[in-house]
C-alpha cells in the first residue's frame, strides 16, 4: 500500500482542533500530529492511503475555511518521512550529518521527503513549527557523498528555503545532541 501525508494549516487554534476532529472522522487516516505551532497556528498531519488523506484533508479545508493558510499533500512518501516527522528514528550510525532550513513547514516535509528518495541516507528529524518561529527543518545522515546529494536534490526546486549545511564529520557531542 502507498501511504500519503496530508498537512493542513490553520491561523487559529479553537478552529485547527475542531478542524482536526472533522478530518479524522472524515475518512480512515492516522493522525500523525496535531499541535499548536509557532506563532499561534495549530498544524494537522494525517496519513494513509492517497484516496483517505485526500477525502479527509477536503473535509479539512472546508470545515477550516478562512483559518486555513497552508496545505500540502504527498502521495507516495518515503518510509522514513513519517517516523521523522514523529521523532522516532532509529539511527544506525553517525556519518555526515546534512541540515536544511525552510521558512515553511510544508517546504520541510517535501524536502524531507525528497532527500530520502534521493540518496543513501537516513533522516533524523523534520522538526516543524514549534519553538523554531513556525520554520521547518529536516537534519539527515550518511556518508558524504548522499548526504551532499540528498540536501543538493532537495534544495533544488525547494520553496521558501532559508539555508543549507553539509558538514562531513561532526562533533560526536553535535550528532548526539540531534537525536
């Protein structure tokens, strides 16, 4: 089965979690995370099959109305976007760590999702909105040369996109302090 993400965005957090009751009532999907998010918006993150995430998200986008401010929809996402996303990566090793920073939470997720399918590498986390200024980011690991392919390929055609790093052989203290 093809697992798709579902993301809706929401200015006001009275309406995000009423809204989130909605969608998942909607269709059969798993709520990944809903949470307040910085500044003052409320985030939904649900997954399934393409068909439920989408049903689900409609529902979503209807009962959010005017609150809503940013949507995403990935079909097909890489096995490991979810648990990054939920912060339960199990990393095997530490190698060269990759860092890409992006003004919206949507831009992580995709970019995530995208350095996954590109190279050899194991995301850590997509950190998204809370205690970062509403930005997103994603940290990933490998050897050198996925992880500089990995954050090449998603800063490519990447939207709002703050910053990028590469470093070879981190601290071992600085690796840790990432997991």
């Amino acid at each position: 089965m093809r697992i798709a993400i579902g993301m809706v965005e929401l200015t006001s957090i009275a309406r995000g979690i009423e809204t989130c009751d909605y969608m998942v009532k909607a269709a059969q999907v798993d709520l990944i995370r809903a949470s307040t998010v910085c500044p003052g918006k409320y985030i939904i993150l649900i997954a399934g099959d393409t068909g439920d995430v989408k049903a689900s998200m409609a529902e979503g986008v209807r009962r959010g109305g005017e609150c809503v401010v940013n949507t995403l929809l990935l079909p097909n996402v890489h096995p490991q976007l979810i648990p990054a996303i939920s912060m339960t990566t199990q990393v095997p090793q530490d190698g060269a760590l990759g860092i890409l920073e992006f003004y919206s939470i949507a831009s992580a997720i995709t970019a995530a999702d995208v350095a996954a399918k590109a190279a050899n590498v194991t995301l850590i986390e997509v950190r998204i909105g809370y205690a970062v200024g509403g930005k997103g980011y994603v940290t990933l690991t490998g050897d050198v040369g996925a992880v500089r392919a990995a954050v090449a390929a998603a800063s490519e055609n990447a939207e709002l996109l703050v910053s990028t790093s590469v470093i070879p052989r981190p601290a071992k203290q600085v690796f840790q302090s990432l997991l």
